[in-house]
C-alpha cells in the first residue's frame, strides 16, 4: 500500500510526469463531433433540416435555429439541442448514423423526431489527464509496482531451500 497503492494516488507530480511520457497509451478512439436536434414532429424536422442545409455557408448555430423554430411555431418545447463529441457506443443515435454523410436521416425517439449534423470527425488523439485519470491511476500502479520489484530483487538475494522444498506436500 505504502509503496504502490497510496503512493499513485497521492504522487500527483509522479502521476503528471508518467502520464506525459505514456500519453499516447490512452488514446480516444475516432469520434463525431456532431449535433443532435429532437423535434416534436415532422413539420419541424423538415423545417428545421431545411433551414440548416440552406444556410450552411453562413454557418448557422444550433441556437439559431432553436430560436428560429420557437418563433416560427410559437413553442419552446418545440426542438431541443444537444452538441458534443461523440464516441461510438455514448448515445445510440449517433450509432446509428452514417458517419459519411453531414446530415443524418430521421429518427423516432418517443414521438419525437431525431436528425443529427455531423461538424466534424474528431481523429483518435490521447485523452487528458483529467480523462483518463483512473486508468492512468492504474497504470501507474503497475509501473511503481514493477519498480519496486526490481528494486527489492537487486537488494536482496533470492534463496530457495530445496531440502525443504521436496519435503512441502
């Protein structure tokens, strides 16, 4: 525990230094940059689609439309927004949709209407610190482990009792 356990936890200069030597350990896999908009229905799906496609040069936000939207159909529930990064298996929407195109076709999620726009793809690329904190943890628990073996092997020999060990049943 002294040696190995506690140490890792608390040596946050020892844990920052082997983190920057092994970051390229912990990388993200490929993700989506992407947003999701959940519309009420239809009307407002194909609206909205139509709003972004048209202005996609002039890089129209997520907001934008959002508001857009409530003041065209006089409801704030109307469309919701969620951005993000995206790794495959974090929302099943995004599995769902075809990374190749810029814009997803509809999807129902409990009588409402889901699309996704794809900003970007993200290349893999090593998680922060903060990111990946446990798993670094444990990596490092192993590394301190390692060390400490070596360490206590080149100070002391190794003796096997053979006699003795014939006679363990």
């Amino acid at each position: 525990d002294q040696m190995v356990w506690s140490k890792a936890v608390k040596d946050s200069a020892g844990l920052e230094k082997f983190y920057e030597e092994h970051k390229n350990n912990w990388l993200w896999d490929e993700r989506l940059d992407a947003t999701i908009y959940s519309c009420k229905n239809e009307k407002i799906a194909t609206k909205s689609r139509n709003l972004i496609i048209k202005k996609s040069k002039k890089n129209i936000t997520p907001e934008q439309i959002v508001e857009s939207m409530i003041t065209t159909f006089k409801d704030s529930s109307c469309i919701k927004t969620e951005t993000g990064i995206f790794e495959k298996g974090d929302n099943a929407f995004i599995d769902q949709m075809d990374w190749s195109t810029t814009i997803s076709g509809n999807m129902e999620d409990n009588g409402r209407i889901v699309f996704i726009v794809k900003n970007k793809i993200v290349e893999p690329e090593p998680r922060k610190l903060d990111e990946a904190r446990g798993l670094v943890t444990a990596d490092y628990q192993t590394y301190l482990e390692k060390l400490w073996i070596e360490e206590l092997r080149a100070k002391y020999k190794i003796e096997v009792n053979r006699d003795l060990l014939s006679k363990i049943k």
